[in-house]
C-alpha cells in the first residue's frame, strides 16, 4: 500500500479568516510535505481583510498592495518568505492594469531583495467577486525543516 503525502492547510488567522467562515469551500493554502522538500500551494488570494471583506473598492493599487499582505502573511505563518515562492498565478479583472500591476509587482520583488523573480503567468479573467481587481495564487518550495 502506497503511502499518502502529509498535507495541512496553511492559516494566518490574525489576518485572513477561513473561507469556510463565510460560506467558500477552499483552504487558504496547503502545505504538502515531501521526503526532501515542502511545497505550498497558496489559493487565489485578493484583497480582502480579516473577516473575508473585499477591501478598497476601486483601487487598483490599494488592493495589489493588499493582496501581495495577504500572500505575505501566508508564507510567513510557514516560516516562508518571497525568496521561496517559484511560480505566482496572476488575475487581473481588466488588463488594462497591467502596466500598474507590473510597475508594483517589480517594486515588490526588489524590496524584497529577491535575486530571481518568479515565474509568472498573468492573465484577464473574471474574479469571484465583482469589486476584486486583482488575484494571485502562488507556489513555494521549502527544504525540509
């Protein structure tokens, strides 16, 4: 009989609540741990506060600011860090933004000091909520603690 891959979900609860608390069926994240390695798999997050709240309605910069915190916090409640993140999944509502995401996305990864960017896809797509502007899932990859 194979063996299961040990999963936990990745929470931040003193700054994302769980979705499950407003009615949504998917974990914030999951941490899967592999004989050398862990991954995880952060879900789509947007700008949205510690109750599940959309956040700065019809600000595109205040919600990127917000989604990449939110991002932030998860990793960190792992002991991660931007340095680890390999691939980010980017949703823009319009992209018409890019040009503003991408400015504040460079602005990011430098003040992070990272020496490699991620790798990235960014593409239009309708989000979940009609007022989110932006979306970003993300993977990192950790050796094993």
């Amino acid at each position: 009989m194979k063996s299961r891959i040990a999963k936990k979900a990745i929470k931040a609860p003193d700054f994302l609540n769980e979705p499950i608390e407003y009615n949504k069926s998917f974990s914030r994240g999951l941490r899967i741990q592999l004989d050398r390695a862990v991954i995880l798999e952060l879900s789509g997050t947007a700008s949205v506060d510690e109750r599940g709240k959309s956040i700065h309605t019809g600000n595109f910069s205040a919600q990127a600011k917000r989604t990449f915190d939110n991002l932030t916090a998860l990793l960190e409640s792992e002991g991660a860090s931007w340095r680890d993140v390999v691939k980010t999944r980017c949703y823009l509502k319009d992209m018409k933004d890019y040009g503003k995401f991408n400015q504040y996305r460079n602005w990011f990864y430098k003040k992070q000091k990272l020496s490699l960017f991620p790798a990235s896809i960014c593409v239009e797509a309708g989000l979940c909520r009609p007022e989110l502007l932006v979306e970003i899932e993300a993977t990192a990859i950790l050796g094993r603690k």
